[in-house]
C-alpha cells in the first residue's frame, strides 16, 4: 500500500473510533470515583467506562495534537 493511501487509511480509522460522549462519560466516571472512597479503579471506573474506551480516548485526545504532558 503506497504511503499516501495508508495515511488516509490510518487517518479514517481514527476518525472511525472517535469516542462519542465525552461529557456523559466524564460525569459517570467523575460520579463512580466520588463515591468509591478507597476501591481500585477496576472496581470503580471500568463498570461504568470500560478500559479499552479510556484506551480510545486517550488515543483519540493524542492524535488531536491537544496533548497536555505531566501536571
């Protein structure tokens, strides 16, 4: 496959994966954690936003090139 029709490829795969949502799942998870006191984030996070979509999410925020680094 030429460079250039694997970059659009790779671009449209991106977009396919775009998390949908964002709001809704930010307030779930930020809600689960309020409430979880000491409980892991397995316990607390992935039932109400499972792993690979926070896995999706991260990759979706990175590829934007909006990427904060560190705190």
């Amino acid at each position: 496959m030429p460079a250039p029709r694997c970059r659009v490829t790779n671009e449209l795969i991106r977009e396919f994966k775009r998390v949908t949502g964002k709001e809704n799942l930010l307030f779930r998870v930020a809600e689960a954690t309020v409430d979880a006191g000491d409980k892991l984030v397995r316990d607390t996070v992935y039932p109400v936003a499972p792993q690979a979509m926070l896995r999706d999410l991260v990759a979706e925020f990175k590829s934007s090139g909006r990427h904060i680094s560190g705190q």
